[in-house]
C-alpha cells in the first residue's frame, strides 16, 4: 500500500516542505508498521494546516470548531 499516491503529490511535498523528508522517516521508523498509514495522514494534515495558517496551525482549527 502506497502511502502516497500519485494521485496526491502534493501529499508528500506538505509533508517534505514543513518536516523533511528525513523527519518523517525518523516518525515512522519509531513505530510499527500497522500505525505508519494513521501516521502519515496525521503528517499531512499537521502539514496543511501549518501551511494554511503558520500561527495556530491545527489549534486554529479546533478554536474554531469549539466555538
């Protein structure tokens, strides 16, 4: 199973651009097999939202699902 398909690119290039490419194997060395796939959506989002918002990237997010 492909953890980053080629049909979202830009999946691994959040990832690469806010952690490296070695931080995330670093990540996914310290776990299990079963968890990587859980382990690299959770990356992709933490990147998105770092991305979207530099300040409160997925605390933003929570804010304002809370309110």
């Amino acid at each position: 199973m492909s953890y980053f398909p080629a049909e979202e690119p830009q999946k691994f290039a959040n990832i690469h651009k806010i952690f490296g490419a070695s931080n995330m194997a670093k990540v996914l060395n310290d776990l299990e097999p079963h968890q990587w796939e859980d382990a690299v959506n959770s990356l992709a989002y933490e990147a998105e939202a770092r991305l979207k918002n530099l300040v409160y990237p997925c605390v933003g997010v929570i804010s304002m699902l809370q309110r």
